[in-house]
C-alpha cells in the first residue's frame, strides 16, 4: 500500500541560523508537529544539494491523512509560531506526496 507524506521544505536564508534552526526544528518544532498531525513518524533532513534547504516528512497511512493537514487548525498555530521564532528570515513551502508503486 502506498505511503502518504505531508512535507516541508524551508529555506534558510542566512547560514548563521542554521545551528539555531536545526537546534529548535529538532526539540521544538518536530515533535509538537507530529503530535499536532497526528502523523505516524516525523524526520527531517538537510539538502547535501543545497544546504539551507531543511525537509521535515509526516509520514501517514493513506492520503486522505496527509491532504487534511493543511486544514487543520493546529497547522495554523504551528505557522503562527514559526512566524514568530523565524519571522522572514525563513521561507516554506508544503506538498503532499505518495509513495509511487
């Protein structure tokens, strides 16, 4: 069965916040997120392509999981606050994936 993913790409603008970000993403962020999403496993990663790029991956049994994030009021606060920790100095993005077969 294919696996769903709700994901986000952050680009972090100044190298200098990088150890800052990766500190908060990893204790703050990532886990209040999960529970948040009620995802069955939370990761990130750091591009070796591009380094201030930072994937976070909620991982989910089916679809309809994944594609009812961004509706959920919880996500709002998530924003709210990385708002206020990051303000502009970083930039999102969100996408829903599958698995392909």
């Amino acid at each position: 069965m294919p696996k769903a993913f709700f994901m986000v790409r952050a680009v972090i603008a100044d190298p200098a916040d990088r150890p800052r970000f990766d500190h908060w993403y990893r204790t703050e962020h990532l886990p209040e997120a999960r529970a948040a999403f009620g995802a069955k496993a939370a990761w990130r990663c750091w591009s070796r392509t591009d380094p201030r790029e930072h994937l976070a991956f909620y991982e989910f049994d089916n679809a309809a999981a994944a594609e009812a994030v961004p509706a959920l009021p919880a996500l709002k606060d998530l924003i709210a606050e990385f708002d206020r920790v990051w303000g502009d100095r970083v930039t999102r993005s969100r996408e829903i994936l599958m698995t392909a077969d």
